[in-house]
C-alpha cells in the first residue's frame, strides 16, 4: 500500500484499522509473530479489502520466550525494545508496527523517520518523550538504554492529528488519540494488545466513524 495524493478519510482508516488488527489477531492466535509489519507490506483491492503480505521474517514463539535477534522489523515500524537491543520480545513488537502504521494512515506519512537505530530512537524520544524507570520498568535494563539520551519531555503527538481541521487534514477524536497512544506504549507489557484493540471505544464512535467524512 503506497500512500496517496490526499490522506484517508477517518473512517477509511478506521475501517482499514479494523481488518488489520483483525488478520494482526490471527497471528498470535496460531503463536506466529509477523516481524515487519508495514504499510508497503498490506494490499488494499478496489473494494477495500486488506490483506497482511510478506511473511518472509515471520516465525513461531513459545512460552516461555527464548532470546531472538533484534534485527527484525523495518526500521522506521521497529519497536523501542528492540531499537534498545531487547532479545527476548513477544507480539507487542506488532502492535508498535500497527501503531506506526496507524499514524502513517493519519498523516500521509511515516511518523518516525530515523536514518539508523540511534536516529530513530531520537525521533521516537523527540515525539513521545525519553523513557524512564517509573514509564517503563525494564527501560535501565535493556542493552541500550545506557547511552546518553537527551531527556525530551512526555509529549502526546497530538499535534499532528489537529482534533478539528480547516485544511482537509485527517482529524483524530480524543478516544482515537487513546487508541494511538496505547499502540505506542513503551512498555510492552502494557502496550494495548490485537483484541483488546478491536474493541476499543475509538471504533464504536458511529456518528464519528459515518458522518463526519466524505
């Protein structure tokens, strides 16, 4: 999926949203993680049907969990646990994808556009603030934390999904930017998982989700 001319309406997104986190639930439920979730890795068809593709770095996982490389995921989709070195990682490093995926279909663009792992990191710290201890737990004790990161502020990216629009930007309502922000929590334990994300107040908008997009 290549993105367009002009930004998806807000119910396209949603509706795109919900397939998504609907095949991203299959996975998990047959123990497969899928490892490089991205926007040029979904088809859409004229009819608007959404299929997950390219399952070339995709494996199975166990319980316990056994220690994978981090060198998995797209760069600008790759979680923070793994951008710090973690090797032992679950499905939430999917759900950071659909999060960065979310915001991609919000913006017309990627939100994170590091040209390396530190850059990236930077982005992520500049747009949601530097982790700490009390945000994330295991943040100290991850390979990577130790390096000197200039503290940023926690910062909601709110700004960049105006609440109203004069301009044809795509809006995001209050329970959208819940949504978006429980995506790209940092603490995987805590990140919102494939289920719990369909049902998610966000999609129960009605009004929202039928009249308020052309």
């Amino acid at each position: 999926m290549e993105m367009r001319k002009r930004p998806f309406s807000t119910s396209d997104i949603k509706c795109l949203m919900l397939q998504l986190l609907g095949g991203v639930k299959y996975l998990p439920d047959n123990w497969v993680l899928h490892l490089d979730l991205k926007t040029s890795n979904l088809l859409i068809n004229n009819a608007g049907e959404l299929k997950i593709s390219d399952l070339g770095l995709s494996r199975y996982y166990g319980s316990p969990l056994k220690p994978y490389t981090p060198l998995v995921v797209t760069m600008r989709y790759r979680a923070p646990e793994l951008l710090l070195g973690t090797k032992e990682y679950s499905t939430a490093i999917d759900m950071w994808s659909v999060g960065c995926i979310m915001a991609e279909l919000l913006a017309n663009e990627p939100l994170f556009k590091g040209s390396n792992q530190v850059n990236q990191l930077d982005n992520i710290f500049r747009t949601l603030g530097t982790p700490n201890e009390k945000t994330w737990p295991e943040f100290p004790n991850l390979p990577g934390s130790k390096a000197n990161f200039v503290k940023q502020r926690y910062n909601l990216p709110q700004k960049k999904f105006p609440a109203t629009s004069f301009t044809g930007s795509t809006v995001l309502s209050e329970s959208g930017f819940d949504l978006l922000n429980r995506l790209l929590t940092y603490d995987p334990e805590e990140r919102i998982t494939s289920g719990e994300a369909l049902n998610h107040r966000w999609f129960q908008e009605v009004d929202d989700f039928l009249s308020h997009d052309g």
